[in-house]
C-alpha cells in the first residue's frame, strides 16, 4: 500500500523491493526523529529561558555595547541594569568576570558563601566567574548600575543557578 505516493513513486518502491523499502523507511524515520529531538530541544530552552526571566522580577537590562577584546574567544558586554524596588535578580553564574558600578540606590548583593553586602551609589563589586550570586532591592529607590561581563563568545551571558543552602 503506498499511501499519497504518485506512480513514479510506486514504481520506484515497487523497483527497490522489500529490503531496500524498509532500509528507506528506517532512514526517513531518522530524519523525522533527528528534527523531532531539535525541536523539543528548541522548546526545552525557550522554557528554560523563560523560568530565567521568570526569576527577575523587577529588573530590566538593556545591552549598550558588545565588543571582542584582547583575549581570543571572550568578549566584552556593557550593559545598563535597573532594578525596581523590591526587585530581585535570580541566582546565576556566568561563563566570565561581571564588574559593576552602581550609579544610584542600594543594592543588596548576594554571593553563595558569603555575607550580603550592600553596596550605594558609585560602588562597585567584582563577580568572578562561575561564582554563583544574586542582587535584590530592598529599597524604595531604583537601583541603577552599568555592568561589564568579560566573557566566553559561545555561551550564554548568564545561566540559572540554583539557591545555595544557607
């Protein structure tokens, strides 16, 4: 039975026998499951992507600059971050150095293993990489800093981490 297939079709199947049918059939399954897999990955990141976003709840940034630097395979990305009052950014790492400098409000930064810090206007903080760390405001004033991540080209900027046991 061939199922929508034209007459040069069916005279192809017909020509390459039982064998080779199946051969084909196992091929063409390959391909339907090789794109199903991409797509359930494709929707698995959007999810993934979305609990991040989910996670900063308060917080907008907004990516003013992207360039290489000196060292072969990182970059540099500037960027400006606010966070509202009673904002918080989730738990994450990244695959290089953060450096900030707040320019208005308080911020509470979080880093797993250590003591919160609280750092004003025109402080700033190193986050070395891969250190898992958050930042919340607990004020009543924006939090406004400028960010630089010197990091890996090929991997994400930032990764959800889980919160570290206290």
């Amino acid at each position: 039975m061939y199922l929508s297939a034209s007459k040069p079709e069916r005279a192809v199947y017909s020509r390459m026998g039982r064998y080779a049918l199946a051969a084909h059939k196992r091929y063409l399954k390959g391909i339907l499951m090789k794109k199903l897999k991409h797509f359930i990955l494709g929707i698995l990141f959007i999810a993934a992507s979305s609990a991040c976003m989910a996670q900063n709840s308060g917080v907008s940034r907004t990516e003013v600059m992207k360039a290489d630097v000196s060292v072969p395979g990182r970059e540099a990305v500037i960027s400006r971050v606010e966070i509202a009052p009673g904002g918080r950014l989730g738990w994450h790492t990244h695959p290089g150095d953060e450096i900030s400098y707040v320019e208005s409000g308080v911020l509470t930064l979080l880093v797993a293993g250590k003591q919160e810090r609280k750092v004003g206007a025109g402080g700033g903080f190193v986050v070395p990489a891969g250190t898992v760390h958050s930042a919340k405001n607990d004020g009543t004033a924006p939090v406004q800093l400028i960010t630089v991540h010197v990091v890996d080209k090929d991997k994400p900027l930032a990764t959800p981490a889980p919160a570290p046991a206290e």
